[in-house]
RNA sequence: GACCCUAUGGUCUAGCGGUUAGGACACCUCCCUUUCACGGAGGUAGCCCGGGUUCGAUUCCCGGUAGGGUCGCCA
C-alpha cells in the first residue's frame, strides 16, 4: 500500500516556519515513495478562521512548489476540492465527527460528563512506536493519575483537537503521520482512540522543532518565524526550502546544497535527527546567495523589478534595456533582493545622498583637482563604454601619478553615493556620459568637496 | 510537580568502540581585485558533567545537569 501523509495546518493568519518544514518532510516522503499528500484545514476554531487566514497557507506551500494531491482547491471551505477523501475541511466534517463520537458513545467507549463527552483513556502506560524516536513508553502523568479520561466533545458540542485529529487521519486512509516532536506525548491519546475505533494506528515520526537562537521557542512574533517574511522579503523558494531540509535531517555527506528533486531522491524518514535545531538566519542568507547568483537572467529581473515596485521604485518608467543593463551589473554581488534598492537605487534617481562616512575621506582638497582632470578626460570621451571608460581613469591616474584606487573612490561617491557598488566602469556605462558628468560636477560644488 | 524527548565548536551537522574528531555558516588573516561580492589559501573554536562496561570510550549503560515538549471543554 502507497503511503498516506497529511499537513494538517490550523489557519490562524500566518504560516509557521516550522509548520512549513513539517510540510515539506511530508511532501518529501510522499514524493519519494510515491505515496500521496493530503492537505487537510484544521478550522475547527470558528472564530479564529477566515479565508484570508487560508489563503496565508495556501499561498505558502504554493510558493514552497509543495503541491497536494488531495485537499482544497480554494480558500473556501465549501468551495471545490480535489481528491476522494474530503471535504478537506474540519468545519465541513461535523457530521463525521458526531457519527464517531456516538458510536463510542454507544459501545460505552465514552460517556457524558457536564454536558461534554468524555473518553474513557487506558490507565496502562501506551508504548508510542516511532520512526525517528524509536520506541517510547508514555505512562500517566501525576494530573493524568488523577483523571485519565478526556473530553472528546466539548458541552458546547464542538469537538475538541485530538478527537478530530483521529477521526479524520482514520477516515483520510492516512498512513504515516510526520508531525512535530510537541505531539509526541499526546500521540499516546490518539492511539488509545485509534484502538477504541477498532483500528490500528497509523506509524508515527516526530520531527525536532526549530528554535530561536537563544533556544527559546520560536513564536509567532520572532524574527524570521513567519514563512510570509521570506516570500515578501524577496528570498526564493529553493533557497528557503534546502536550508529547511538541512535542520533536522542530514544527506550525510557534507553536501550542503541540493536541488528538492536531490532530496526526494535522498530523503527518508530514519535520517531525521532526533534534537531540536536553532534557526540560523545567516545560513539561509548565505543559501540564498548561492541560488541568487545562479539564477536565469529573466527571473532576476522579474524578482529584482518587484524588490525596486517594494520600495516604492517604479522602473516601469525607465525603458526596458536601461532596467537590465542596470541590474546586470548587480547580478553576483547581491544575495537578497531587500538590500537591491540600497544597492542599486542610484540608477533609478538624481539625488545622490553621500555616505557621511566615506565622504569625509574621499571627498578631500587634494582628490578635487584630480576628479577634474577625470572629469575633464570622460568630457573628451566619443565613446562612454566600460572600456574606454577604464582607459581614460587609468590614463588619468597614470598622468597624475596617483593608484586608479585614488580616482576611483571619489568618483563612485560622487556617482552612487556610496563607497560599495557595481563595478564603476560599467554603472558608469550604464548611467551614460550626460549623467556622470552631472554627477561629478555636483560633487565638486558646495555639497561634495566644498564641505 | 509528574511524565516524555534531546545533548559534537557560536550555529547547522558527519561520526554508529581505536579518527591528527570531517564538512558548512559565521568570525579572523592573506591572495586575487576598481569597491563590494565571488573565488583561492590558511586560522581560532567542539565531543555537557560524573560513574561504570571495555585493552580502549565522542560512540554502549546508569546517574546528574541543561535545553525542549506534554499533562486544557487551545490547536
């Protein structure tokens, strides 16, 4: 039999990075063994839900390239679905629920309690057999002692998150329930109930959970815990989802970059480690970097267009060979899109602002005859190309005795702003003669050397 | 409080009784270079503690400590 995985997200408005890697080590393990992912909406909470909530989820495993094979088409809990097993959301599946309660009800697996139903839990200690742990042996708690049994259905008649959890993985046909290690001590409710429906539970893997830094818990509201961040701040997808496959599971042989189809190939449920990970946002960066500078020139100016539309940037008014040529001399030395703006924002506007830290140093007396004479040289320039523009700084430094490094630094200043960027000679190409030539007779004047 | 899981440099990890404890990120130095980045060459830094078992423990066992999780009419 094909396995039968599930992610099983609760839409509360924003997409967990941890959720979302429980998301990806279920894909994985159904697209390498050929099984089926199964995306399920827990919204039982009525009044947390909404379809925008939804739509966070769905969006982010989309844009993850986490595609299911049975689940919800839409944001919409009665709209359509694909698969055989739905509907794919809990708050369409009362009746199942209701079924279930009553046949435990009825073979007096359960009883009423206050109004509530409660389900009458095994007093022995429940080994929990699982794939990543390996066998663990979960007895009552002291407050368990007290009272073992737990409300299945609340007296409001809604039922309760371990109860609906069961019925639908039952129900769903699911094989292998791949989730994270903060379920491990409940698993022991969930098959003691499976055993009550007659049935034998599913095999289990829990999965270590990502940390802060500092090893805390990582919340809703910490930085980098919020998958939506990543996909607004202009990472991409593959670099986000090969540092995920890399916290908690290992392909054992240094190989630190991989493709998903690498992993599908590779991935498996024994490799997962057993401890919890700390999120490491540099890592990521460094990742994205990687893929970043790989990246085909179409979808860099596609990703770079939207980073500039973010920061309020239209290049839409510059013509289109201009926009390209600008942002090809920034291909390689970026590796977030966020920072393009900063780094290349000079192609897209006049007012250059001065680093206050560089321009103290590159702006001195002696440097402003030596920006003139260059001034002077690109003015006798026919052609303003990279090389011709080398030539003549070098030339220019050559004839003044000084390192190019002496002409370069205040000309860069005094074109971008700032003391990193681009190659010169080839923004300078970009930028065209009218504009240097703007730009280094500005920083000769009262705002630039004057100061 | 009870129970469960875990423990290799700052971080992610390889290791499954005998290794100069390997790789990656980060950090430092140097080289390349118009800056930055890339690339290249080096470097700092690690087996939580204590008992066993063993000829020999990072590795196996027990205890401690630390971190995390669970014990809801939250999910």
């Amino acid at each position: 039999m094909k396995p039968r995985v599930r992610f099983a997200p609760s839409p509360t408005g924003y997409l967990h990075i941890g959720g979302a890697r429980t998301a990806l080590f279920n894909w994985l393990f159904a697209r390498h063994t050929g099984g089926t992912f199964v995306l399920r909406i827990e919204d039982t909470d009525a009044a947390r839900n909404s379809q925008a909530a939804v739509d966070v989820i769905l969006n982010g495993l989309r844009w993850l390239g986490l595609n299911w094979d049975e689940g919800p088409l839409t944001a919409d809990a009665t709209g359509a679905s694909q698969g055989e097993r739905g509907p794919y959301f809990q708050s369409q599946r009362k009746e199942n629920y209701q079924r279930r309660a009553e046949a435990l009800l009825s073979r007096g697996l359960a009883y009423e309690h206050d109004g509530a139903i409660k389900f009458k839990m095994t007093r022995e200690p429940i080994t929990i057999p699982d794939l990543v742990v390996g066998n663990v042996v979960r007895p009552l708690t002291d407050r368990e002692e007290q009272d073992p049994d737990w409300v299945l259905v609340r007296s409001d008649g809604q039922p309760v998150f371990h109860f609906v959890n069961v019925v639908d993985d039952l129900e769903m046909g699911i094989t292998h329930v791949i989730r994270g290690e903060d379920h491990l001590s409940n698993t022991a409710k969930h098959i003691a109930l499976f055993r009550a429906f007659g049935v034998e539970p599913p095999k289990y893997a829990h999965i270590p959970l990502i940390l802060n830094r500092d090893g805390s818990k990582m919340s809703k509201r910490d930085q980098g815990a919020s998958l939506t961040t990543y996909l607004e701040e202009g990472f991409l997808p593959e670099a986000v989802n090969n540092y995920l496959c890399l916290l908690g599971w290992s392909p054992k042989d240094n190989t630190e970059k991989l493709s998903l189809a690498d992993v599908i190939d590779r991935f498996d449920l024994p490799q997962i480690l057993r401890h919890n990970a700390k999120f490491d946002f540099e890592k990521l960066v460094w990742l994205q970097g990687e893929y970043c500078r790989d990246l085909p020139p179409e979808r860099f100016y596609e990703l770079a267009v939207h980073a500039f539309a973010k920061a309020g940037v239209d290049t839409n008014q510059f013509a289109t060979g201009y926009v390209k040529a600008a942002l090809d001399t920034c291909r390689g030395k970026i590796k977030t899109f966020a920072e393009l703006p900063a780094y290349a924002g000079f192609y897209f506007h006049e007012e250059i602002t001065y680093d206050p830290e560089a321009a103290p140093k590159s702006f001195v007396v002696e440097n402003k005859p030596r920006v003139e004479k260059l001034l002077a040289a690109f003015g006798n320039l026919a052609t303003f190309d990279a090389a011709s523009i080398e030539a003549a700084l070098k030339t220019t430094a050559a004839e003044l005795g000084v390192k190019v490094g002496v002409l370069i630094h205040p000309t860069r200043l005094a074109v971008t702003g700032h003391p990193h960027g681009p190659s010169l000679y080839h923004l300078l190409e970009v930028l065209g003669k009218a504009r240097a030539i703007q730009r280094l007779e500005r920083a000769l004047g009262p705002e630039g050397f004057g100061k």
